[in-house]
C-alpha cells in the first residue's frame, strides 16, 4: 500500500511535468536573477508610494462620488504599475 502511494503523483506533480515538456522552464542567469529581484523591489515600493498617497486623500474626501472614484483610481494605477512590471520582468527572462 505504501509503494502505491509512493508512486502516485498529485494532479499538480501532472500538471507541472506536462507543462515543462510543452515549454521547459528556462534557466536563469544570476545577473537575471538579479534584475528580477531589483524590479520585484521598485515596483513594490513605487505601488506602495502610490497606495500612501492616495489612501490619504481618499481618508481627506469630502463626499463618497470623490472617495469613490479615488479608490477606482488606486486601482487603476496598481493595476498599471503590476502590468509594466510584467512586461519588463518579460524582457528580462528573454535576455533583451
């Protein structure tokens, strides 16, 4: 019973190996590494700048149409700041 468990692999164990015989996962240099971890910072910090600045004025908002559309801006600009750093994490695993 126990080597029958042994030999069983999770739906996520398929998954992953599936996945890496279709597109393997590529080896990243330590300088890549690097830059990844770099971005991973700037990024955080510049969406937490931007989470500070507008918490404070949504906090200061006279009326909820103004509070409102502050938090759809906070959203909007995280989204944007996650995105870019997407597409330059992107570049950087394709060595450009």
């Amino acid at each position: 019973m126990v080597d029958k468990q042994a030999k069983m692999k999770s739906a996520y164990e398929l998954a992953m190996a599936r996945l890496n015989k279709t597109a393997p996962a590529a080896k990243l240099t330590a300088a890549q590494k690097k830059q990844l971890a770099e971005l991973d910072s700037r990024y955080a910090a510049k969406i937490a700048e931007r989470e500070i600045s507008l918490n404070s004025e949504i906090a200061k908002a006279a009326d909820f149409e103004r509070e409102e559309s502050l938090r759809d801006l906070l959203i909007n600009a995280r989204k944007k700041l996650q995105a870019e750093l997407a597409e330059k994490k992107d570049r950087v695993r394709a060595g450009k």
